[in-house]
C-alpha cells in the first residue's frame, strides 16, 4: 500500500515491494517512489519525479519505507540547492 508524507513544500509517495529471490528468514523489501509538489497531478508528464531501490534489501516493508523517505529527503534537499534534479557525480 502506497505511504506518504510531506517534506520542504513536495509530497513524497512511497510504496515498499516484496523482494522476490531465495527464501529468506526475514521478508525483504524494496521500494518504489515518486516525489511531486503538493497537490499536482502526478500521472502528467513532467509533474513528478519517479526514483526506486530495487538493488539494496531491507529486512520488512518499514526499514524500506525509512529508506525510501531518507532518499526523497535527499534529492529534494538537493534539488533546493542545485536547482537540478540531476544527481550529482562529483569526487
């Protein structure tokens, strides 16, 4: 089930996935998100920003849910800053 919550003016929605893979003593999740600003039409082209962690495994849908948000967090806070959703590669 879709989660949200809102951060700097954007909503962030969130949705944790079941890992599928060999079986594991703890269920592992993924995540699936887009970030929009409040109340946009997100399903319109150019109206949000879609990002996903389909790599990592977190161990039950709220470590993925926490992860999901620290991400969106991220990219918002930076997009504040830089202007650019672009993320940046320098080092």
């Amino acid at each position: 089930m879709w989660d949200h919550t809102e951060h700097e003016g954007f909503e962030i929605w969130v949705l944790p996935i079941p890992a599928f893979g060999p079986r594991s003593p703890e269920p592992l999740f993924h995540y699936s998100g887009y970030i929009c600003r409040h109340g946009a039409d997100a399903h319109v082209e150019g109206r949000s920003i879609r990002f996903h962690d389909l790599m990592r495994n977190y161990i039950g849908p709220d470590a993925a849910l926490d992860a999901a948000y620290a991400d969106a967090r991220e990219r918002i806070d930076r997009f504040r800053a830089t202007g650019s959703w672009a993320e940046s590669h320098s080092g």
